[in-house]
C-alpha cells in the first residue's frame, strides 16, 4: 500500500478513479479528501494511455497492481 505524506492511501492505476488521492473521495466526517496527484510518484500510472500494458509489466512490491503483488 501506498501512503501519501497527508496519510491517504493512494491506489494508483484505472486512472485514478479508485485512488482515495483522486480529490473525489471523502473521510468518515464527510470532509473531502485533498486531490494528491500533484505530488503523487505514481501518477503516471493514471494518466499514461498504456496504464494497462504498464501495469502488467509493473514489479513495484508497493503498488496494488503489480506483478509482485499479484498471487501466481
């Protein structure tokens, strides 16, 4: 899991729409969640066109998706 500065934990990938980060999402107080893509090391993972073909050739041990995340 990643987790950004501000303690939100970012799910990179499916351009974005799962990421907590995303400025979509809010707390258990129904405060809204600052967007993180700014700052985020993984936002290229959201945004490149070929996330998908990206994502399968991925072994960072950080994110969801990863090939090293994924049970073989």
């Amino acid at each position: 899991m990643i987790i950004d500065v501000t303690g939100i934990a970012l799910t990179p990938g499916n351009s974005g729409k799962l990421c907590k980060g995303n400025g979509k999402y809010t707390d258990k107080n129904g405060v809204t969640l600052e967007c993180c893509c700014d700052e985020c090391d993984y936002a290229i993972c959201c945004f490149v066109m070929n996330s998908y073909d990206d994502c399968n050739n991925c072994f960072d041990t950080l994110c969801p998706h990863s090939q090293a995340n994924k049970k073989r």
